[in-house]
C-alpha cells in the first residue's frame, strides 16, 4: 500500500467516526450502520500498515 492510500483511510476513517458519533443517541440504526463501517475502515486501515512494513 501506498502512503497515500494509508492516509486516504485515515482520513475516511476520521470521517467515519465523526458520523458514527454524531449519530449516537439519535438513531440506533443509523448509529449501528456507522459503527459498522467504522470498524471496516478501522480493520482495512490496520491491514494496510502491516503490509506497508
């Protein structure tokens, strides 16, 4: 992996986890749907790092 494709996934990361809280206490759905994809960027964002070494 590139380190621009490492810092694309921080970044949608970061994004990922700014929608997940501002859906908390708002919509259990949607917060749970965000938390999902939080954690998929959270798991592609580690599996990257590993390779890059």
């Amino acid at each position: 992996m590139t380190d621009t494709h490492i810092q694309q996934l921080r970044d949608r990361l970061a994004r990922a986890e700014a929608e997940r809280d501002a859906w908390r206490g708002k919509s259990e759905l949607q917060y749970k749907m965000a938390c999902a994809l939080a954690d998929s960027l959270r798991q592609q964002l580690a599996t990257a790092e590993s390779q890059k070494k």
